[in-house]
C-alpha cells in the first residue's frame, strides 16, 4: 500500500495544493515559493501518520486528503480559522473504501491553557510532574511545548480509542521526516521528576556516530554466534556430506577466491578486524580430491558468516563512496569502525603520516547536513517507507547539490525508500523536471 497522491484546502486560509506522487520513480519534488506550504504539507503527513496530533492541530487548514495506489482514501477535516482556540478544533478522519459506507473518527480538542501550563484531559501522573517541574513556565515557547506532548507517548495522552480502521491504515504507512534543523536532536529530560533543568540539545552527527558503532558491535555479535555454531557442528556436518560430482575444482577455487573478496570488503568499511579470520584464506592450490567434501561444507559455512554483514556492509559502503566523493575537496576522509562508529581524517598528503582525526563535530555544517541526512536514509528508514525531506540544500555546495539526486537515487535503490522532498534549489533537481510538483498561488 503506498501513497499516491496528496491534496490540501484552505492552507493558511489561503492555498490550494494538489500532489501527485510519482510511483515508477519513487522520487517527488515540490518546489515554490517561500510560505506557499511546502514544510506545512510535509509536517501535516507526518503529524497524521505517526500520530503527533498536537503538531497537526497547530497548522492551519480546511481539508488534507491522502490518496493510495488501491483505490482508498483518507480525509482530515478541520477547522482552519488560525485564531481559533486549540480546544476548539475537533478533528475529523473520513476513510473511504470502494463499495463501502465511509468509516468516520472525531479526534475531541485538547484543553491548552498557555498563559500558565497545558492541561491534558485524562492525563497521566507522569504528565503532570513533566509540565509543572522539568518544564517550567516561562523557559519554553508555546511552539516547545506543543513538541514535548508529541514526545509522550499517544496512550498517555488520548482520551478516546482510537477505531481499528484507524490505527490499521496508520500501520500500513510508514513516513519519516527528515527536518531542516538536522544537526541538534531535542532531548528531554526525564530522570526526575523533581528536575527543574530544561531541555537537552545534542549533537546529531555525534549521536549517529555512536549509533553506528554500536549497530556494528550487535553484527560483530550475531557473527560470532553464528561462527560458534557452525564451527561446533562443522566435524558431524562434514562426514555426514555427500561427496558432490557436480562440483569441479574451478568452481571451489572460485567460491573461495569470492568470500576472499567479501572478507576484504568487510575489512575495508570496519566490520572485519585485518587478522579477523584468517584462517579463511586456503590457498585454492590446496584444493585435492581428499579435502573437496570439507572444503565444500567449509565454504557453506563462511557463506552464512560473512552474510551476517550484508545488509549493514552495503550501506555503509554506499554512505562512505558518497561522503569520500564530497569530502575529497576539503581533503578529508571518512571510515568506519566498531569501537568509534565515524572516523574521520584529513588526507591533505596520503605519503605523509601525519594525518589528523579529527571528531564528527569537527566537520562543516555543510558536512553534517550530507552526513546525517545520508545516514538517516540508510540506516534510520524502514524499507518501503515514504521518507519526507526539507531542504535537503541547505549548507550545501552548488557541486553537491547537483550530485544529490543521482545520490538519492541510488539509496533509494538499495534501501527500497520512496521520497517526497521540498526543496527551493534548481540545482538540486537539474534537468530532472519531470519529478517536480510546482506549488501555485490562488487564481484571482
């Protein structure tokens, strides 16, 4: 089930916008004006789909419809009247099925009060210690505290079922964001209830870096799992195979010459230490009518080993030939490792070694922007999700802006995304015009 088309009325009591997604390519751009809606209408999909109904009830507008590639449809109705009251905007989902009555759901209004503090009907104990010690009034715009209720999780903050239907199509969908502001994740902190401290902001490259590492710690992990079972049981596995006609000499000597490469593969993006399993290496010479069975059972084996890393190995690959292509102008190079997640140097003169390390929040802006964003896409994005970007250019060099898209179009490949961006860069979409969207004013 994937997304279609998506439409708005009365967008700030203003616009009309119609987008159809394009399904065979898998990549949507929408391009206009500043305030014609575009980070509006990236937020109000997100807001619904992963159900931060606070932010949704912020954003001024009449109608959103979401369309899907089987013939159903999703309609948001509310009241866009911007001067209106939060407790006073119910919120209608109409789910409209071929052959079917409408399903209907009334989201009720949420009581704020932001001359002192928010009030949530049926909230929960933690709740209110949040609101009225680790937020005080007075440190948080009311822009903050719509973003701390959507940090809490639904259940708390509900005060009706929702319908299965709902949830159901809701489960179907996965969106992600990826926000303008990528280089600080909003933190908050919940260790006491009686803290008065506020917020948190950390440092997004840095909190990757150390994502990464411990996703590669967790492969290392599984891998000797499965190398310690395979070697317990290798002896038994090898008297009982049965000596294979079909496979030649060649052919071995070419599946190990193949888990040769892998191995090195491993090794160049961090995954593998260089004397990891050196025992892999037979040499094919050494290949005889005498060790053919358990050389066969033999490479079996360092098969489903080594194909522990071959999702992560691929990503990383692909982060780090994208990177290493950017940063070769600022002479700088990225690699990978278990212990460190990124690791960066600069390389001004390979011959010498005095090449300095230098931390992830050492990098440009620029820098960071195409890390993270990178990253993200790999590593943070569930295959067949509808990912949502907000100026992927900014902080970016006209040259990387125009590599982007073919950038984008080969993680798309590999990690089975669809995308939907915003962007106000001609040089991010280049000759790619048929990808594009153009967002209008109202006709007069």
């Amino acid at each position: 089930m994937r997304i279609k088309e998506i439409s708005i009325s009365g967008l700030f009591g203003i616009f009309d916008h119609v987008i159809p997604l394009n399904i065979d390519e898998r990549i949507t751009i929408i391009h206009g004006p500043n305030g014609f809606g575009k980070t509006a209408m990236l937020r109000i999909l997100n807001s619904f789909f992963n159900t931060r109904y606070a932010e949704l009830r912020t954003i001024p507008f009449r109608k959103f419809i979401v369309e899907f590639d089987d013939n159903t449809s999703i309609e948001i109705i509310k009241n866009s009247d911007i001067t209106e009251e939060l407790e006073n905007k119910n919120i209608v989902f109409n789910f409209y099925k071929p052959d079917s009555m409408p399903a209907s759901f009334s989201l009720k209004g949420i009581n704020i009060r932001s001359d002192r503090d928010i009030f949530i009907s049926s909230a929960s104990e933690d709740v209110i210690s949040v609101r009225e010690q680790t937020y005080p009034v007075g440190t948080l715009s009311f822009e903050d505290y719509v973003e701390i209720l959507d940090n809490f999780s639904f259940s708390n903050l509900k005060s009706q079922e929702e319908p299965d239907w709902l949830e159901k199509l809701k489960s179907n969908i996965h969106i992600r964001l990826i926000e303008s502001q990528r280089l600080l994740n909003f933190v908050p902190n919940r260790s006491s209830r009686r803290s008065a401290e506020t917020p948190s902001m950390l440092s997004t490259v840095s909190a990757y870096s150390d994502e990464l590492a411990k996703l590669m710690q967790d492969k290392f992990k599984e891998y000797g799992t499965t190398s310690q079972f395979l070697d317990r049981t290798f002896p038994l596995r090898v008297v009982k195979q049965h000596p294979s006609t079909d496979l030649t000499d060649e052919q071995l000597r070419y599946q190990l010459n193949e888990l040769e490469a892998t191995r090195s593969r491993l090794i160049e993006v961090g995954l593998l230490d260089k004397d990891e399993d050196a025992e892999f290496q037979i040499q094919p010479q050494d290949i005889d009518e005498s060790t053919k069975n358990a050389l066969s059972v033999y490479v079996q084996d360092v098969e489903k080993k080594l194909n522990v890393f071959a999702e992560i190995a691929s990503k990383i690959d692909l982060l780090r030939k994208i990177i290493n292509n950017k940063f070769t102008y600022s002479y700088k190079e990225i690699n990978f490792s278990k212990e460190k997640g990124f690791v960066v140097a600069t390389s001004y003169d390979s011959s010498l070694s005095n090449s300095r390390t230098l931390l992830p929040t050492d990098l440009s802006s620029g820098e960071q922007h195409e890390l993270v964003l990178l990253y993200e896409l790999l590593f943070k994005v569930q295959p067949n999700s509808l990912v949502l970007i907000d100026e992927p250019e900014l902080s970016l060099h006209v040259g990387w802006q125009v590599e982007f898209l073919k950038d984008l179009q080969d993680i798309t490949q590999l990690a089975d995304l669809n995308i939907l961006m915003a962007t106000h860069s001609p040089d991010i979409i280049q000759d790619r015009w048929d990808l594009t969207v153009e967002l209008k004013g109202p006709h007069k």
